[in-house]
C-alpha cells in the first residue's frame, strides 16, 4: 500500500518541484556574495513550507481513510476541482506568454534579491513552497491522497517525506551543488536560469495541463468506484 500512495503522489511531488520562479530565485541568491546563507535559508524554509503544509493535511484528512466515507468523496472532488483549475491556469499561461521576442515577466522582488536576509530568504521559500497556490493545491492533494489511503503513522511519515524530498530537489539541488562545487556551479547554474527564465510560460503550460490530467483523472475515478 505504501509503495502505491508513493506512487500517486509522485506526479504532485514533480509537479511542485518543477517552479521556475522559486528555481530562478534560488540560483539567483547563489550568486550573491552571501549565497551559502541565503540560498540555505530559501532552501531550508522551502522544506519546512512543504512539510508543515503536508502534516496539517494529513492530519485534517485522517478521516478519509475509509473508502465509503464522505471525506473520501471530498478528497476526489477536490482532485476534480484542483484538475480543472490547472487546466483552466495552462490556458491562462499559454494566453499570456511573452510573444513577437518579448522579455518574460518576473517579479519585481527578483532585482533586489541581493539584499536579502538570511530570515527573509527563509521567509520567502516557505511561502512560494507552502502558499503558493500551485504548490498549496498540489500538496493538499497529495497530502489527502496519503491521508485516504489509511496507512500507519510510521508510513504515512514516510509517504511525507518522499513528497517533500521530491518537491525539493529542484531548489535544494542547486543550493548543495554550490555548497560542493562551489564557483564552479556558476556557468552551469546559470544556463538553467536562462533557460528557465525564457520559457517559463511555456514550462508552467505543460506542467498545468500533466497535473490537471492526472488529478482530473484519479477524482473522476475515486468518485464512480
């Protein structure tokens, strides 16, 4: 049982890790000259967001571990509805992509970055990990998934963990490359961003419509079995 919530889980977990903004972020604080401590801090409060954000589920939904109850139902429509709304996002990403060789938007708070604190990196990737409304409605599905699926405590912690080691990878990935190969990341870090920061609509587009099929599909399913 455990290996098959792992396994339903894995497309959310990818899903939240595959965030341009928060992966531009992070390379943008490793080049900074305080960048072992703020891309640290993002890092650290990006884990605790997802963490924190994934226990509350669990433990609001620990009801839905019967198969005929009403919070098993709620949990499939809730997949129903976080699938449509991702849909509904990759037409809204696809309408506003950057055209005719236009510079993609990023947030304003990206050019000031260099002054940031070490508590305010923190901060800042706990509430892109954890309130970020992508990551909120994938990580309350996965969260409820795991919930529902009636396992102990021991292995409910370990589905937890998966989801966030996952979730992470791609912006803690590049904080410990850095920690390791120190200006060496530099280059290499530095073409993700680009690529990142050029195709980010389009990247987000894809990822919209991939989790908006699969969450549509495992809702529609559990509300007709």
């Amino acid at each position: 049982m455990l290996n098959q919530v792992i396994g339903d889980v894995l497309p959310s977990a990818v899903g939240v890790a595959l965030s341009p903004v928060p992966i531009i972020a992070v390379i943008l604080m490793l080049a900074t000259p305080k960048a072992r401590t703020t891309g640290s801090a993002f890092a650290a409060g990006w884990v605790v967001g997802l963490v924190v954000v994934s226990t509350i589920i669990v433990t609001v939904a620990g009801g839905a571990d019967e198969p005929d109850s009403g919070a098993s139902t709620a949990v499939s429509a809730l997949r129903v509805v976080f699938g449509l709304l991702f849909f509904a996002l990759a037409v809204k990403q696809w309408r506003s992509r950057p055209r005719n060789g236009a510079e993609p938007t990023m947030p304003p708070w990206m050019a000031t970055i260099d002054s940031f604190s070490a508590g305010k990196c923190f901060a800042l990737g706990a509430l892109l990990s954890g309130v970020n409304p992508k990551n909120l409605a994938l990580t309350s599905a996965s969260a409820a998934t795991i919930a529902q699926a009636g396992l102990g405590g021991g292995e409910s912690a370990v589905a937890v963990a998966v989801f966030v080691v996952i979730g992470s990878l791609s912006v803690a990935g590049p904080v410990l490359f850095y920690l390791v190969a120190g200006d060496r990341a530099a280059k290499p870090l530095a073409s993700i961003k680009e690529f990142m920061a050029d195709h980010v609509a389009v990247i987000m587009m894809v990822i919209f419509v991939v989790l908006g099929a699969d969450l549509l599909g495992a809702g529609y399913s559990g509300l007709t079995t």
